[in-house]
C-alpha cells in the first residue's frame, strides 16, 4: 500500500528530528530521529519493506523488527490522519 | 478645540511607533525623517465589523489576564482586524497594522490601553508582518539573551525580574519578536518594565507597595527597569520553557529538537492566523530556532525566596 502526506501537513526537520503540523486540525506532532528517518522516506513514496530494510542496515537490527516498527509508526501516522493511502 | 499635541515617536519589539496619545511604558524618541514609521496609533472611534467581518479562532495568546478577546477579520478590507476586549477596550488594525486606532471608554486610562497594545495587539501586528513572535520574556546576561517562555502564571516575569535583582538587564515582557541576523537569532528589546502581580511583588520585594501599580484600574504592578535596559536586538543563548512551580530545587531537562520545536509551538499562534503558506514558514522558522539554541524545560522551586537559586541554575544554561 502506497501512503502520501495529507493535504494540510506541513513538516520540519529539527536536527535529525522532525515536528509536523496539521493545519486543517491545528494540531501538531514530534517524530524522533528514526521517525523522521521514516517520515522522509515516506514523503518520498518509499515502500515501507524498502524503509525497513534501510533502518535496520543502518541500526544494525533485523528486518522484521524493523518492519513491526515501521508498521507500527505508519498505523499512528494513519490514525493522527497525517499520511493516507494512495488510490490506484 | 485645543490643538492637537505633536505625535510621539517611540521604538518597540523593532517597530518605529508614531502616536498620537503618548503611551505609557514607552521612552519617546526623538523625530528621526529616516526612519520609516511602521505604525501610526491614533485615538478614535471604532465599531464592530458586524456582517462585513468574520470571527478569528479563540487564541490565548490574543488575551490580557482575564479580559478574553474576539477578533474580527474584515472580509473585504484585507488586512484588516478589530479586537474587542471583555472590558470594553476596543482596537482596529488597518494595513496589517500600519495604523491602530484605539477606543476606550473611563474608567479605562491610557494606562489600560498600553498594557493591551504593547502586549497582544503589537504581538498580533508583528506576526501579520511575517515575525516569529513567542509569548516569552526576555532578559540579557553579559550580552547573550535567556528567554523565559510559558503560559500566564508560569513564572516568566517573576523570574525576569529575579534575574534583574541579579544584575541582568531587561530585554522585554512578555512579547518576544525573534529576528535573524545572519543565522543568529536575536530577540527585539520591548520596553523598560517587567509587570508583576502583586504576590510576586511582595515574594520578590517584601512589599507590594514599593512598587508603582500598572495602572489604577489594576492590580499588577511593575519594576522599572530604565537604566538597566538594552536597546539594540540581543542574540538569544538559551530559551527556557517554564512548566509551572514544583516542590524542591529547580529541575532543568534539555529537549531534544522535535520537543523544543512543539513547546515553542504552543508559544505561538502557528495555527490561528494565517493561511497555509504563512503557517509553513512559522513552522519552519520555528524548527530554525529550535535547532540553532538549546531549549529546556524548568520546573521553578515553589518558595519565591528560593528564585535566586534557579536564577543561578538559569544563568548556567547560557553559553
């Protein structure tokens, strides 16, 4: 399943972290550096196996507690409403 | 009809002033022909925009102790807001501010009107001008600025005014208009006072009544603080998000960078005012500031006379 940002989200990077902000609901959100990690890469339009296979290369973790991770992180985001599926 | 008395000119936040009523708080400047006025202030009449204006959302930040606020936006004057206070005190922002008219009726004084100006009212007028503005105040120490951000009640001015009893000087209350000089963020000085309820005063001071009240119609009182104030733009070192009084010695806890950008946020009005554009660039001038300056949170001792403690724990956070 293929996500995109919502429309009205606006996000920053802070160092290695990220804040977003949901402008049609005024509410906003902080991401810790592998959330930012992942967050970019979904601005991007990466797959989320691809994200996990890079954030457990780079964390030195295996793949499937990567992906339980990734998942995890992209159901919140879904939930908040900041990302949404994209219709093929 | 007497003779109109020449306008006042004064510099506050970074803005050039020329009023027509003098406003208390503020050291009148002498006429500069090359410096442009940013905001001419004029006593006058104001009405409701009634039909012709739409309500803005509820903001905190738009109000004065208990006196809340409505907003009104002009639908067909661009640039245009008339704030309406609980007690009557009355303001119109034409040009995004260019020039304020003010209205108010006895017993309200200038005195009221300054206080609602200097606070809300030119906080509002800098964010329509594109400055980042925190509900923060600010204090000097050696030449590096500490801001002091939180909500009403939180300790900003109490401990402002603590940090000045140290020897710092004052930068501003309460309006913090952050700019960048380079990729250096300073904060405008305000003006000369650091405002003060009266159960700080008399914490900080022994007894309320050594200092002047704000106004007769109010129960604040402040520190004059001429003489021991900056007058040029003061580069920030550190900003501290006070998060109410706790038992014991102050806690101090650095926030990581997406922290510092969401407790700045809520210091702010990021989601009040503008349109979408306006809003990604206050977000994204806020994650600037939060990556360029330490930000932490303070948790204040509860025993006022146990501030200069957190005054030299504060101190320390500075560069």
């Amino acid at each position: 399943m293929k996500l995109r940002i919502a429309s009205g989200v606006v996000f920053n990077q802070v160092g290695e972290e990220l804040v977003l902000l949901d402008l049609n609901r005024g509410v906003y959100f902080g991401l810790d550096a592998i959330g930012a990690r992942i967050w970019q890469a979904l601005a991007e339009g990466v797959e989320e196996g691809e994200i996990a296979n890079a954030i457990a290369a780079e964390y030195e973790t295996n793949s499937e507690t990567a992906l339980e991770d990734v998942r995890r992180l992209i159901a919140e985001l879904r939930e908040a409403g900041v990302v949404e599926d994209v219709e093929r | 009809m007497p003779p109109a008395a020449a306008p006042e000119h004064y510099l506050v936040y970074g803005l050039a002033l020329r009023s027509s009523v003098a406003i208390e708080g503020l050291e009148a400047i002498p006429f500069d022909t090359s410096r442009v006025i940013d905001c001419d202030v004029i006593r006058g009449e104001i009405s409701s925009l009634g039909t012709r204006g739409s309500l803005l959302p509820r903001d905190p930040l738009d109000e004065v102790g208990e006196a809340t606020v409505t907003v009104e936006q002009s639908r067909d004057e661009r640039g245009t807001f008339v704030f309406t206070y609980r007690d009557g005190m009355r303001f119109r922002l034409e040009g995004n501010g260019s020039r304020i008219t003010a209205a108010w009726d006895p017993p309200a004084t200038a005195a009221d009107m300054a206080t609602y100006l200097l606070g809300p009212v030119l906080a509002f007028v800098l964010r329509l001008r594109g400055n980042l503005v925190l509900h923060a105040s600010a204090v000097d120490c050696d030449g590096r600025a500490l801001l002091l951000c939180g909500t009403s009640g939180a300790g900003k001015s109490t401990t402002a005014a603590a940090f000045l009893n140290s020897g710092a000087n004052a930068i501003t209350d309460d309006v913090s208009a952050i700019v960048w000089r380079g990729a250096v963020p300073h904060v405008e000085p305000g003006y000369p006072r650091v405002r003060l309820w009266s159960d700080s005063a008399a914490g900080l001071y022994g007894d309320a009544e050594t200092l002047p009240r704000l106004s007769e119609t109010w129960e604040k009182r402040f520190v004059d603080a001429r003489g021991r104030f900056v007058r040029d733009a003061v580069p920030i070192g550190a900003i501290a998000v006070l998060a109410g009084r706790e038992p014991g010695p102050p806690r101090i806890r650095r926030l990581s960078g997406h922290e510092a950008a969401m407790s700045l946020l809520v210091r702010t009005s990021a989601v009040h005012l503008a349109d979408e554009a306006t809003q990604g660039n206050e977000l994204s001038r806020i994650a600037t500031l939060a990556a360029a300056v330490p930000v932490f949170a303070v948790s204040l001792g509860d025993d006022l006379a146990a501030l200069s403690t957190s005054v030299n724990a504060l101190r320390e956070l500075l560069p």
